[in-house]
C-alpha cells in the first residue's frame, strides 16, 4: 500500500475532510507512523485517524481485521482466526441471511480489484470520490484501495447526509459509491441537474422502479453494480455511457456463469481464497447464493438472493419482486418480506411495513403489479424494518419478528 501511495505525486490531494486537505506526501507521513507488524482490529469510523489506520494495517507485515457492525454477535470482534493463509485484510460479511462470516482477503485480491475498477470506469488521478459509506463493508473500503492505486482524491464525510452528499456532487466530487436508498434520499433533497459527475455506481441492494430513468433526467450517470465482500467489492458494473438499465457488464478479469440452480459463480483474481478459520477453497469458481441470468453481451442481471426465495404451495415466490414493487405506494413505508413455515402451504410469504396503508389496500396495489402467488397471506405493520450492513434486511431477524 506503501508503494502505490507513493507513486503518485506528493502535492496532490488524496484525503479531504470539511476543510482539511491532506496531500499525498502527508497521507505517507500519517501512514508511516501508524504501521505495526501485529494484528490489528479496527471498528472504523468515517474519519481520517481510521482511514490512516487501515492503510497503515494494509502497509505492514500483519493483518487487519474488520470485525462486523453487528453488537448482536458476542465474541466475534476479537477472536483471532485460526486459518489466514496470505490474507492481509479480513473483512466480515453484513450476515444479512445469518451470522457475519470473516472473508480473508489477500494484496493480490485488493490489487487486482482496484486495477478492474480503474480499467472499467477509467478513473484515476483527475477524480475525486466521495466517501460516505461506512467503513465496516468493501464498498466503503475500496473506495480507499482504488483511489490508492489509481491516484485522485477522497471527500470523506462523516456518515450519509442527502444535503452533505447533494453538496458534494455538486461540488468537486466526480466519482460515487452508495446503495439506491441513499440516491433516492439525495435526489428527494436535491432534484439536481448535477453536471460534473462521471458515475455513481449503485450497489447493495435492489433498484427501485423508475429511479434510473429519474437520475438519468437529473444528469446522474447512475451505473448499477454487483458485487461482495467476498470478491472485494464490484465484479459487474453497467459500462459507462449506457442507457439506465438493470445490468451489470463483468469487470476485466472476471468470469461469470450461472448454475444449474441459478446461482451466480464467479471467478478471477479479486475473488478470495476463503473465509477466516476455514481452509481456501478448493474450486477456483466460487458459487454465490444470487440467482442470475447473463445476456447475449455478457452482461449479468442479479435476480434476488437462492436462499430468500420462498416457495409456496409449489410456486417460487421473489421478496425483492415484491418489496421493489411496494416500494411505489406511498403507504407502505419501509418493507420487507420473508417466507415462515405453514402446514398447508409449505411456507408462506409474510410482508412486514412501517406505513400507514391497511393491507388489503397494499394487497389490491401488487395485484396489479406482480402475479397473483407474490401477494403476502400475511402481513405484519412494525415500528422498523430490522437492518444488517449497508441498510440490507435483516432477513433472519425479520423472521423472527414474523413469527417464523
């Protein structure tokens, strides 16, 4: 990490924060101090002690841990893995279906990320991205790697703000990462048009309808992305000058196909060898729990989780299909939908939202909408939507509280 921070120009801009520049000259400064040989464990913030921090972990000779934002999974921030290979970086998953797993990711996964971004996107030292996504998950750290890699600079904000971030892309920000909530919130904020941006690529969740076409009119260039911890982040983004569509063309490096059963696998050199405490895998293709389909151009459409599907008196039901779709009626607030045991029908689908709207009033909307067996048997109002990383439902908490 050393070397790539120091092939770029001291006087340049790497870190901006409020009304502190440091160059690249001081980001090496800062780093150097800060460089151990031993673990080190990290429970970051969006400020620049952490983000001299890490790439100080990722400059030494040991290993730095990214224990997961989850306080409800006792023991696990602190516990050395027992099998780390060349790992230089473990990062934990948002356990959105279950509990965090610890990815072990090594420089040559980081490196070979970074150089697919900067290939794809065509980012580099005239760039400037902003960073607002937490520093627990990939998408906010590989903005740092990227940067580090490609030169530019990073606007940090300390968390998200609709105002802060319609600020900045208005500003001197060119280069955006945030999942759709955060796009829709900036845009209800400030409609825009916003001039100077060259992506905002959007991850970690499904896309709600109309929200491409919407950005495209405000002059955003919104590029859906796929990607996870596992794979250190994008493996698939919409190429740049496309018309707003729901795809993901793969990065250079990467391979793709689907499974039998739908899921996507994956393989290249960004993929990691494992998972902390587990041996490396043994197949270079690593099978993910998302359903795809990959298009005549390569390009790869993200279906929804394998292991969300609920099937129901025999039919496959979607919760993203339906949750996209309640996404459009004012009075359903914030959804999620999960699948419980039912003697009669194997499963059911079971819809929980904060709005104000009654059910029978949400059921008649998604008839229009979906087919008939996506509509909820149940539906539960709560106070909150209970949420892991990045904003993902928490799917098995949700269960839960669905009685499941």
């Amino acid at each position: 990490m050393l070397e790539w921070l120091a092939r770029h120009p001291v006087s340049d801009p790497f870190l901006v924060f409020g009304d502190r520049i440091w160059t690249y000259g001081e980001t090496l400064a800062e780093v150097e101090t800060r460089i151990s040989a031993d673990w080190v464990v990290h429970e970051p913030s969006l400020r620049p002690a952490s983000v001299f921090s890490i790439l100080a972990g990722l400059s030494g000779a040991g290993i730095t841990v990214i224990p997961p934002d989850r306080p409800d999974v006792p023991g696990i921030k602190y516990q050395a893995p027992s099998t780390t290979g060349e790992a230089r970086l473990i990062v934990f998953t948002s356990g959105s279906g279950g509990s965090p797993k610890g990815v072990r990711l090594t420089m040559a996964n980081l490196e070979a990320a970074a150089r697919a971004s900067l290939r794809h996107l065509g980012h580099g030292p005239q760039d400037r991205w902003l960073l607002c996504l937490p520093l627990h998950h990939v998408a906010g750290l590989s903005i740092l790697v990227r940067s580090a890699f490609a030169g530019g600079s990073v606007e940090l904000q300390e968390g998200f703000s609709p105002k802060a971030a319609a600020t900045a892309m208005r500003g001197g920000v060119t280069m955006v990462s945030m999942v759709p909530t955060m796009l829709l919130r900036t845009l209800d904020h400030d409609p825009g048009p916003y001039r100077d941006l060259r992506a905002v690529v959007l991850g970690g969740g499904p896309i709600p309808d109309g929200l491409l076409e919407r950005a495209a009119a405000a002059g955003i260039p919104a590029l859906p992305s796929y990607g996870m911890t596992e794979t250190f982040g994008q493996v698939a983004t919409l190429r740049p000058g496309s018309l707003p569509e729901r795809r993901a063309h793969p990065l250079p490096g990467i391979e793709m196909r689907i499974e039998p059963d739908g899921r996507i696998a994956l393989a290249g050199a960004q993929v990691s060898p494992g998972y902390a405490g587990e041996p490396d895998r043994s197949d270079r293709w690593f099978v993910t729990n998302d359903r795809g389909e990959i298009d005549r151009e390569g390009a790869v459409r993200v279906l929804g989780r394998s292991d969300a599907v609920i099937v129901s008196g025999g039919e496959n039901v979607n919760p993203q299909v339906i949750e996209s779709a309640l996404q459009g009626h004012p009075g359903a607030g914030d959804v999620v939908v999960v699948g419980i045991p039912d003697e009669e029908w194997g499963a059911i689908a079971v819809c929980l939202y904060t709005g104000d709207a009654t059910p029978d009033e949400l059921s008649e909307w998604l008839r229009e909408r979906v087919p008939g067996h996506h509509v909820p048997k149940r539906w539960t109002r709560v106070d909150r939507i209970p949420r892991a990383g990045l904003g993902k439902p928490d799917r098995a908490a949700a269960r839960r509280l669905a009685g499941g």
